[in-house]
C-alpha cells in the first residue's frame, strides 16, 4: 500500500476506529518488512541546557528561569562507557545551543569515542551551527545529525520562533547536513501551537522532498513559564497516526517512539512502535541532571524510561511483539 499526501490527509481527519486499526497494522507490516520486528536503542546524552535561543515553546530556552548545567567531557566519556556496557551502540549528545560546546570540544569527545568504542555511531543533536563547523564534526566522527525541522511552513515557524531565529538558516542547516554525508534526522511536534491539517500537509510534504533518514515526532506539551505554557498538549492519537503514515509512506525510515510520546501516555512509546515507530532512545545522562533538561512539564526521567532499566525497556518492547536489539541501527 503506498499512501498519497489526500489519502494521508483523510486519514489524519476522518478515519473510522477500524480504518485506524488498519493503518496501525499496515505500519508494522511495512517496517518489519525493511528492519524486521527490531527496535534499536540510542543513548541519550543530554550535555546541556544552557541554550542561546529562545523558542517560545521550550523549556530550557534563554529566558526560562531554570537551573543550568553542561556535563564535562570526563562525564560524558563516563556515560559512554556505562551506556556500552548496557549494550548501546549509538550514542546521541543532546543539548540546547550551548556555545561551550565548541567544535574543537565537540570533535575532541566524538573522536574519544571513536576511538575506544569503534563499533558505535555518534549521533549529535546540538542545534544550528555553521557548515564548516557541521563539515568538522563530520571529519572528527560523527555519523548523524538530528535537527528538527519544527513546522515546514515559513509563518507556522516564525509564529514558533523569536525574530532572530530563521525558517531559512534551519532549511539550509538541514542541506548542509545531508551534502556533508551525515544521516540526517528532520521532525516536528505534534500538536503546537498554530500547527493546522495545511501545516501538517506541508511537513510530510517536505519529508518526502527531503527524505531524511531519522524523523522524530512527538507531541507538544506545554511547559510552565514559557510564552506557550497553557496551551494544552497535543494528541497522542494524532502522533500515532502520523507514524503510522511517515513509516507507510517511507519504509525505510528510522522513527523513533519519543519520550514526549511516553510522558503524555503511560504506554505512549509502545503504542508507537505499535504504529510503526522502530527506535527508542533511553536516557544515559547523569542521574543529577535529568530533571534539569526539561524542554517540557512532567517530562520522563527517573524510573522505567531510563536507560539503567534494561530489562524493563526489553520486556516493554517485547510486549508489542518487537525485540530489542544490541546494533548501531544504521539507515538501510
Ligand atoms: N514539547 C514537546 N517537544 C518539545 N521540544 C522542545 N520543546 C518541546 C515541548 N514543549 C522538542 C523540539 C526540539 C526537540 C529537541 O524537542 O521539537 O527540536
Ligand atoms: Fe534552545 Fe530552541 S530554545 S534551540
């Protein structure tokens, strides 16, 4: 079944309970048949949430009144090693745009990393930066990128964004990535503020223009001090389905069930792998600091979601008839 933008568009409004069942079923289908019934793990690393933006949707931006941190290169090589020994095989550094994090410090970690545990990817997800920086970290390791698109609609972005930030830097970021020989990962949230069925049309749109090997969806939940703090959380249902129709209509993709998913719904993330989502990304950060990166209230940190919890994670997964696997999960 291959799913043109007006069907994916009735299924997005007005599918019936059975039709969402099918949809759900024809995604499992379809990736199990490119990946198999495997769900590849990611350790996250959140390394900072010191951020020089201000986004009006997310909680570590500048002006929250949040407590800051960045990890040290020594606590981020220590999370690698725990993470290894765990049995992931990717490790993603994530943080807000965090001028510490210099490409001479970034391609010093990632070439640490490279080389003591070589059979591992290193994604990085640290925002816009400039192409020669992007082609450094390149050079130093770095095998993927992961930058959301947000919304592919121009004045949706701008609605989202302060004036200083810009639809066009963040397209031409996504170029750059992609050019520089990184698997590259575009998302968007589900449910924020402005987004309409028309934006939603042009974000999948823009997906299958540009193909990117990662797409990470997840609801929009607010948080507290920010410009959007009491507009109320996106859908779970409508995430699901958005899933389900990214992964029929790009088999290949890598989808993540996102920790947004799992805040919203106590079963969130297996719900997503049930709607075809084939990646989690448990969190390997320093205990201390998971409360701190909080992009969004009641975000998961403590307990099952995390990454010490291997066996909880394997059997969740497990329950949706999918296997946890010990593998980089390269693009394929
Ligand atoms: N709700 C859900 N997702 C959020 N993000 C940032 N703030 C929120 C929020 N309030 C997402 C953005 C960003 C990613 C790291 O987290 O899409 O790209
Ligand atoms: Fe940090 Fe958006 S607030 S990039």
């Amino acid at each position: 079944m291959s799913l043109s933008l007006n069907e994916a568009r009735r299924l997005l409004t007005e599918a019936t309970p059975d039709e969402v069942d099918a949809l759900m079923a024809e995604a499992r289908r379809v990736r199990d048949e490119v990946y198999g019934p495997r769900v590849f793990m990611r350790g996250l690393i959140e390394v900072s949430n010191h951020c020089k933006n201000d986004c009006f949707y997310c909680g570590i931006r500048r002006s929250a009144k949040c407590s800051r941190y960045r990890l040290s290169e020594e606590e981020i090589l220590a999370c690698c090693r725990k993470g290894h020994e765990l049995g992931f095989r990717t490790f993603v550094f994530q943080g807000g745009e965090d001028g510490w994090f210099t490409d001479e410090r970034v391609c010093r970690i990632v070439e640490n990393i490279k080389r003591e545990w070589p059979d591992c990817a290193v994604t990085l997800s640290l925002g816009e930066r400039g192409r020669a920086s992007f082609e450094r970290l390149r050079k130093a390791g770095a095998d993927r990128y992961l930058l959301r698109h947000e919304t592919a609609d121009r004045e949706h972005y701008a609605s989202l964004h302060p004036v200083e930030m810009s639809f066009d830097h963040r397209m031409q970021c996504l170029r750059d990535l992609r050019e520089l020989g990184y698997q590259v990962g575009a998302g968007f949230m589900v449910g924020s503020p402005g987004q309409t069925v028309e934006t939603l049309m042009e974000d999948l749109a823009f997906i299958s223009e540009f193909r990117p090997e990662m797409v990470g969806i997840g609801p929009f939940i607010p948080a507290h001090g920010t410009p959007f703090g009491d507009r109320k959380a996106g859908s779970v249902e409508l995430t699901l389905r958005l899933l389900a129709i990214i992964r029929i209509m790009h088999p290949h993709v890598l989808l993540p069930a996102t920790t947004a998913l799992g805040t919203l719904h106590p079963q969130g993330r297996e719900r997503g792998i049930l709607a075809g989502a084939n990646v989690v990304m448990p969190n390997l950060s320093p205990k201390e600091h998971r409360e701190e990166y909080a992009l969004y209230d009641n975000k998961l940190c403590t307990g099952h979601e995390a990454a010490e919890c291997r066996a909880c994670l394997a059997a969740r997964i497990a329950s949706t008839g999918c296997e946890l696997v010990v593998d980089r999960g390269d693009f394929q």
